[in-house]
C-alpha cells in the first residue's frame, strides 16, 4: 500500500461550497490586513533603525597615546590680533607662552579692531590649563578687553555629522561673553570625560565630553580667558547595535499569526451573535 503524504498535512482544506462568507467577515478581513500591514511597517523601521548603547568604565581609552588634542575657536571683538596669543600649561612643569603652531588669527570687521583666534594643539593627560591672553605681546593694549564669544572648544576627535546621542561634545558652543566687564578674568573650570564611539563598520572614534562651571573675576592687571581642565577616571563608552533578523522574523510570525487569531475569534463572535439574533427573531430560540 503506498504511502499519501497528504496525510501529514495538518493544514486541511474547506471545500468552498461548505463554508459561508459575510460581510461581517469581509470588514473584519479588510481590517485585519491593514492592521499586520501597520504593524509590518512600524516593526520593519524599528528593525532598521541603530539604536546607541552607553557604558561606564574606568579605563584609558587611547593608550596608545598620553596626548590630547584640543581645538579653540574665539572671537575677541575688541581686542586686536596682534595682542593676542595662547599659553598652555600643566602640572608636569609645561609651560608656553605664545604658542603659535597651528594658531591662525583673522580681523574682524574692515577697522580689524576685533580678532577671532583659532588654535590646535596637544595637551597631556593632566591636570592643566590654557588661556588666551596678550602675555606673549611685546606690546600690550592700553584698555585690555577680553569680553569674547566661544564658537567651539573641542577636545579629541570630532564627532561625525548625523551622530544625534545625548553627550556634551561641545559645551562651550556659542557661549556669549561679549557683555561682560571689559577689565575682567573668565575662568572656565572645564571636567573632561574620555569617551569612545564605536560606529557599525568602521574604526572607535575618541571624542571627549566635558562639563563647565564659569567665573568672572575682576583683575585690572593683565585680563585672560583661562581654560582649566582636570580630567575624569570614567570613561563613557557608546556602541552602536542592530537587532537580529531572527526577533524581526519572530515578531512578523507572532503579529500575523496572532491578529488573524484574534480576528478570527472576534468573526466566531459575530456570527454566532448574528445567528441567535435571527432565531429570535423567528421566535426559534428555544
């Protein structure tokens, strides 16, 4: 006797003219293969999206370096370029006054009465500080005025355009001190944390986040914008993840098959509250 194969099918089919279609399950069909639809698409773009873990660890991300790299950019709207300079120090003896590699100075406005002053330069992994000030001048101003406006202090590498994590990257961004005393100090008390950024596809990123605390202190002998930094024993760590195709599989599986369940039951309901109803009607209902 040979074997049917048909027998292991578990799914049997309804001859047609044995089933009964209505319009309640027709609305309750439409309705249902717009809700997988829905639910497909909203699964689908959560699927693709990548979504940015965060951690905590006590390291040294970039051992393979004791150097920091910092990039300024200030205008001082009422200082002249030729005054100003940048002086870096720190608690290992550095101490330079008008340091001038990778510093650029640019006149602002047609009476160059104002400067913006950019800068790139090293600093070590410690405690230390840099300042723009006219230390370094042979000549110093008669009216010293370090009223300024911070376009971008950045320390590490910059983060990618398109990157949107909560951090502070950037915190001194568009900081706007033009209004303040014009014989005043500003002291920026500046908390580096090391952090790394590890992309799909492509090599970690060391960018580092800072917090600030501000003061402005009245000094009549020689005015500064003075960056203090210390820098944080924690590291943040972000790492960008997908989800596995096997949970969007399982997922898609689990809504098909369980609003056409539900679906179902719901049309079981109807029918056979239409069919009660009706025999009522006709006074059968016994």
């Amino acid at each position: 006797m040979q074997f049917d194969i048909r027998r292991l099918d578990i799914y049997r089919k309804i001859p047609k003219d044995l089933t009964q279609p209505t319009s309640t399950g027709a609305l309750i069909s439409i309705s249902s293969i717009l809700f997988i639809v829905f639910l497909f698409c909203s699964e689908l773009l959560y699927y693709i999206r990548v979504d940015v873990e965060s951690e905590l660890t006590v390291e040294d991300p970039v051992r393979h370096s004791e150097k920091i790299p910092v990039f300024i950019n200030i205008s001082l709207p009422k200082m002249e370029c030729q005054y100003i300079g940048l002086d870096i120090q720190d608690d290992m003896g550095r101490h330079e006054v008008g340091f001038r590699d990778n510093t650029q100075k640019f006149p602002l406005g047609a009476a160059k009465e104002g400067c913006r002053f950019e800068s790139f330069f090293l600093i070590n992994k410690i405690p230390g500080n840099f300042h723009v000030s006219t230390h370094a001048s042979s000549v110093q101003p008669v009216t010293p005025d370090m009223t300024h406006f911070i376009h971008k202090v950045r320390f590490g590498m910059e983060m990618e355009s398109g990157k949107n994590i909560k951090g502070s990257f950037n915190a001194l961004e568009n900081v706007d001190k033009r209004k303040g005393k014009d014989i005043a100090t500003h002291d920026y008390i500046i908390r580096v944390v090391p952090t790394v950024y590890e992309a799909l596809g492509t090599t970690p990123r060391f960018p580092y986040q800072y917090t600030y605390s501000y003061r402005e202190v009245v000094q009549h002998h020689h005015p500064a914008i003075w960056f203090r930094y210390d820098l944080s024993p924690i590291t943040v760590r972000y790492k960008e993840k997908t989800k596995p195709f096997y949970t969007f599989l399982t997922t898609i599986c689990a809504i098909i098959g369980g609003t056409f369940t539900v679906a179902g039951i719901i049309d079981s309901l109807c029918f056979t509250a239409l069919e009660i109803f009706k025999k009522a009607e006709l006074g059968k209902l016994s």
